[in-house]
C-alpha cells in the first residue's frame, strides 16, 4: 500500500499532485459541466422541431441507429480513450509521440469494423432502408468521432479541462444547429444523420489544433505494437464498455420487438434522459487521471478522492432525479407536444434512476483505477444478459413502459454490484456513511415536496429544489469541497 513517505514526490507544476489536481478537477470539471449543460441546452432548443417535423415513428428510427451506432462505440474503443489516458500519462516525453500515433491507427481501424457490424446488423435484422442507409452515414461519423476522442488523451492527461468543456459543447451545439437547419429545408429522415457527422469533423479540426505539438494525426499500422497495447485494452475496453451498453441495448431491443409508435414515445423520453445521463461520464472522465495516481501512490488519498466524489455524485444525481421526476410532463409537452402521449410517464420512471447512475459512475472509476477489469466486466456481461431477459419480459406486454423500468432495474442493480465489489474487494475505500445518510435524507426531503403540493411540473420542481436546498444546508450534507468552486481563484 503506497504512503505518504513511499510515494516520489511530485515534480513542479504536475497537474496531478494532491493540492493542484483536486482544485483543477473541481474548477475544470465544473466548467465541463456548464459546457455539456450548454451544449445540451441547444439539442433541447432543436429537439421540439426535430419531432414535430419525423413524427414518433421516423424520429425512434432516428434514435434508434443513433444508439446502435453508440453500442458499437462502446464496445470496440469505448475504454480505449481511459487508457490511452492512462498510458499517456505515465509515458516518457520521447514515447508519447509514438503511442498516440498507435492509438490513432488502432481507434480508426476498431471504429472502420464496427461500423461495418452495425450495418451488417442493420441488414440482418430487416431494418429498413433508410435505417440502413443511416447507419452507413452514422458509421462514417463514429470513425471521426473515435479520431476526435483520442486526441483528447493530452488534454485530459494535463487536466486541460477548459478545451474539453469547448469541446463537450461544440458537439452537440454543432449537430442541434444542422438539425434545425435540415427542418427549415424540409429534409427527409435520411439527412439527419449527416448533422451529427458535419459536429464531429468540425471537433476533430479543432481538437487536431490544440494538441498539434503533443500528437501527430499521422496513424501508426503496426500490428506487432498493437499487439502490446491491445492485450491490456481490450480487457481494459470491455471493462469500462460494457457497464453502459446494456443502456442502449434496451432502446434497440425496443426497435426489434415492439411498434415503431412505442418505440418512438420511449426514444424521447431516453433522449431526455441522455442530457442528464452524460454528466456523470464527464465528471467521471475528468477525474479518472486524479485516481488513478491516486490509486498508485497514496491509497488514502485514494480514499479521500472516492468518499467526496460519491458524496458530490449523490446530492448532484439526486437533485437532477428530482427535476426529471417533477418535470417530466413540461418536458414532454414542449418537446415532442401530442404525438408521444405516454413518454412522460415513461421519463418519470426513468428519471428515478438518475442516483443510480451517477453513483455507479464513481465506483466504475474507482474500480477502474485499481485495475479490477475481470470483476467489471463479469459484472457488464451479467448486466447484459439480465437486460435481454427484462426486455423479452416486460417489452411485449408492457411497450415503453416495460423498457422504462427494465431501465430502472439494471440502473439499481448496476449501482449495487458495483458498491458490494468495492467494498469486499478494498474494505479501506468503503465510504463514510454519514455525509451519504444526511444527503438521502435531504433528497427525501426534496422528493417529498415536489410530490406532495397539488401543482403543476415546473412550480413542483422548483419547490423540491428550494426544499432539497434547505434541508441540506441544515442537515450539514453539502461536501465542503464543493464550496470551493465560489471562493476566487488564488483565495
């Protein structure tokens, strides 16, 4: 177990050293945050034309390849990108130049065959045409993105948070502004998935720029030295990939055994959720750099990281549930109007495991950063195959709502394995149980007020918030750490 007398000691001007890398996380994190909301803020904007102008049919077959296209991300580089962080950062400078041109050439040939499944996919199970012809354009775009994402690898080893906050909100602000357009012109569905395509290649121009002098574009096809780096990636991909996937798996198992119409009132209400899903990967992401040196040299501080960042996901998760819970109904009438009758009460039960999933986020990364990728990925292989019963069960019966909740069920399940794993497997990093009491308690107490006054959606969420504010003030169960963000810079 490493310590504070074994340890080397961090050279000047390490980003990750324990005084500067917990502010930059809080501040650099925060401002990745804002960028997503900001982000998002503009596919919320571009949603309601979006829906109105597919329709629910047309608009679940949109979503439906986005998420077939993201399946196939995740599992053949979704955990390269951690990686790649991982090696970067403890690479020699000389080194790092070669490593990343073999990362590229691996993430561009990884990203070229699964894009080449999903189509064979999309073919296989007599998806329409215009699906099909989607996937191929989608499959394009996922071989731009897997560029883009791994160019990252510098800037989040140097915690250069800032650039990524850019980036999170040029994404999604780049592909709500082609979508609006494309509603305005009239398009048919087809040219939807080409909005997506045009936001990735205007990231990887701009990403390609800030790393110019740390990475060259120029691939690396050398299948002996892939060898090296995919015998710990792959394990390390399945890893981190397949905890997620089973998310979309539920969305495609939709498309296969249900109507397109309840396909498509679930596909808003998921989309909806997407915006808040996406946080807790970005926050994780962030600190992944700050535990993983963590986890090298100072088990304590290892334990410090993880109990303050469970805290901050639990209150930050749970107010988030509230707001999806209270506000489901407003959502849903802006966004997609009459025509996906149902999804709010579909969002409001996938709203519920909004805790869920922040709070596996953390013990995710933490495992991860102690290197436990066989426990992951039994445990994702078992997620998987639980998702598939659930939705071979409640889907037929139940359409949209049976998905909601089988969604519910592998969020909660998720949650608690990875708690149970993390506490036989390091006893010391089990979390102080205080804080996390008094925050529930502050939860319930938010959760109850929004459900118990006799008012509309968005008066309910703001009367939760004011008394999940409150309550947590009195109970003593905001991390004191979070009040850094509004103390000045240098104070």
């Amino acid at each position: 177990m490493g310590s504070s007398t074994e340890r080397a000691p961090a050279s000047p001007g390490d980003p990750l050293a324990a005084g500067p890398a917990g502010a930059q996380f809080l501040r650099g994190g925060a401002t990745r945050v804002f960028a997503y909301v900001g982000g998002i803020a503009t596919s919320i904007v571009a949603l309601p034309f979006v829906t109105r102008h597919l329709h629910s049919s047309d608009y679940g077959r949109y979503v439906v390849v986005t998420s077939l296209i993201l399946i196939v991300a995740l599992l053949s580089e979704g955990g390269i990108g951690n990686l790649g962080v991982r090696e970067f950062s403890g690479a020699p400078g000389p080194e790092r130049r070669e490593f990343m041109r073999n990362l590229i050439g691996i993430r561009i040939s990884l990203s070229a065959l699964g894009g080449a499944g999903a189509i064979l996919f999309a073919l296989l199970a007599g998806y329409p045409r215009v699906e099909v012809e989607g996937t191929a354009i989608a499959a394009f775009g996922l071989v731009l993105a897997g560029v883009q994402v791994t160019l990252t690898v510098p800037l989040t080893a140097a915690l250069r948070l800032q650039w990524l906050a850019a980036l999170d909100f040029l994404v999604p602000a780049v592909t709500a502004l082609g979508l609006v357009v494309l509603v305005v012109l009239g398009a048919p569905l087809l040219a939807f998935f080409a909005a997506a395509v045009v936001a990735y290649a205007t990231s990887l121009v701009l990403t390609a720029a800030l790393v110019r002098r740390e990475v060259t574009l120029r691939p690396a096809f050398h299948p002996a030295r892939w060898r090296e780096l995919l015998r710990d990636s792959v394990v390390f991909a399945a890893a981190t990939a397949l905890g997620v996937v089973y998310f979309q798996v539920v969305v495609v198992a939709m498309s296969l055994i249900s109507t397109p119409q309840q396909t498509g009132v679930f596909s808003l209400a998921f989309r909806v959720l997407s915006v808040v899903g996406g946080i807790p990967v970005l926050l994780g992401g962030s600190a992944f750099p700050i535990l993983l040196r963590a986890a090298r040299d100072d088990r304590e501080r290892l334990r410090y990281a993880c109990t303050r960042l469970l805290e901050g996901s639990l209150l930050l998760g749970g107010w988030l549930s509230l707001l999806v819970v209270a506000g489901a109904p407003f959502a849903i009438h802006v966004i997609g109007g009459p025509g996906f009758a149902g999804s709010a009460t579909v969002l409001r039960i996938l709203g519920a495991g909004v805790i869920a999933t922040f709070v596996a986020a953390v013990f995710a990364m933490t495992l991860l950063s102690l290197r436990a990728y066989r426990l992951l990925i039994a445990t994702s292989i078992g997620m998987v195959v639980l998702a598939v019963v659930l939705c071979a069960l409640l889907i037929p019966t139940h359409g949209a709502r049976g998905a909601a909740v089988v969604t519910l069920i592998l969020e909660v399940v998720l949650a608690c394995t990875y708690a149970t794993i993390l506490a036989v497997r390091d006893p010391q990093l089990r979390p102080e149980l205080g804080r996390c009491a008094r925050i529930c308690a502050a939860l319930a107490i938010g959760f109850a007020a929004a459900i118990a006054v006799p008012v509309s959606s968005v008066p309910a969420a703001l009367i939760g918030t004011a008394a999940l504010a409150l309550a947590a003030v009195a109970l003593r169960a905001v991390p004191v750490e979070l009040f850094a963000l509004l103390r000045p810079r240098g104070t």
